[in-house]
C-alpha cells in the first residue's frame, strides 16, 4: 500500500488540518496527548504525517518528502517553490497588507523612494516592483510594528489579522496586498505517481468545504 505523506505547519494549522481530516475519517490517535515523536502513521496506515516550521513545509513538498501539504498562502508565496497549490482550505483568514501611520499614506502613494520592514521580503519586494517603486526592504524578525515606531522604516509589510496590535501601537492598514488562508500544496510528481489517492482526498475535501458551506 503507497502511503501518502502530510507536511503540517505546527501550531493552529495542524491542529485545525487534523479536524478537518478526521471530519473525512482520517484518525491518527498517535498525535493526539503529549508527544515527541516527529513522524506519525494514521490509524488506518495509509497516510502519514509530520509537522514543521512553516516555512519548511514548501521546501519538503518540492523536494517530495511531502506528498500534500498544509501551509498558509503568505508562506507559499514567500518560499516561492516548486509545487501545486490545490485547494483553499478557507480557514486561518487574515490579509497580507503595507501598514504605517496614518501620515504615510501620501508617500506611499506618491511614488517615492520608501523604506519597508518586514519579515516576508519576497512578497514585499514583489508588491513593489508591480509599481516600479523604489524601495528598499529590511529584514526583521520580531515585532515588524516596531519599524514606523522607532524611525526604521517608512512602512511594514505584515499579516493582518483583527488589526488590534496596528491599532494599538498607532498604526494603520494603508494598503492590501493579498488575502490569506491555509493552503494545501502537492508535489508535481507525486500528483501524477499517486494521482488517484490523492485527487479522491482533495476531492473529499471540497465535497466536506461545499457541505459545510451549503
């Protein structure tokens, strides 16, 4: 029996992944309670799974480690690889946006050079290229909102969720740049080497989303 093997963000997307399976009477008792281990097999065997830091997840879906993987669109859009996005699971909703103080919104509409933070310099560098933008991106790691606060930069480029952590540090949205939701992605070659294991579970998925949505 081929298995199919999942690459799972860690944290709130894994954990709402393993509902939505389950729904579909996926079980993996393995990773339910506390445990250490990395790689798990589901009750009926047939597929496996293993979390990751997120930004991992494209890169073990490209290199076929992964069959299928769960991840939201910022971070495939971030690490940019080699792989099919199938389906828009529709949760983890949030936005990916240029925010500032208010006072930005002249400059960012003026055309002039800008300064931007943030922790996704591939899609900010991409959003202002569409616009011939002169820009320079810095990297950071942290709290991106600390950037306009501290005179680092003009902007950020950040997910959006609620907008509170912007509303309370002075800040606000000036620009959307995409919305953003759990993705599954799958590797070119296991598309076609397990073609019809995995379009009859992406196909059970839509069918459990439309149900749900009805």
């Amino acid at each position: 029996m081929e298995q199919v093997t999942f690459a799972l963000a860690k944290g709130r997307l894994a954990k709402k992944a393993m509902e939505l399976l389950k729904e579909l009477g996926i079980t993996c008792k393995e990773m339910e309670g506390e445990s250490r281990k990395l790689l798990f097999t589901s009750d009926d065997g047939k597929y496996r799974f293993f979390l990751s830091k997120a930004s991992d997840v494209p890169t073990y879906v490209d290199y076929g480690v992964a069959d299928i993987g769960i991840v939201g669109k910022d971070t495939i859009l971030e690490e940019n690889r080699s792989v099919y996005e199938v389906l828009d699971l529709e949760f983890g909703k949030c936005k990916m946006a240029v925010a500032g103080k208010p006072e930005m919104k002249e400059l960012l509409e003026s055309g002039k050079f800008i300064r931007v933070a943030t922790k996704y310099p591939a899609i900010a560098k991409s959003y202002f290229e569409k616009f011939h933008r002169p820009v320079e991106i810095i990297k950071l790691n942290g709290s991106v909102e600390l950037g306009p606060i501290v005179g680092l930069s003009d902007v950020i480029v950040d997910i959006v969720e609620s907008g509170k952590t912007l509303e309370e540090n002075g800040l606000v949205v000036l620009a959307d740049i995409e919305p953003l939701s759990a993705r599954c992605i799958v590797n070119t070659a296991s598309m076609k080497v397990k073609h019809d294991a995995i379009r009859n579970l992406l196909n059970n998925i839509e069918d459990l989303r439309r149900r749900e949505n009805a």
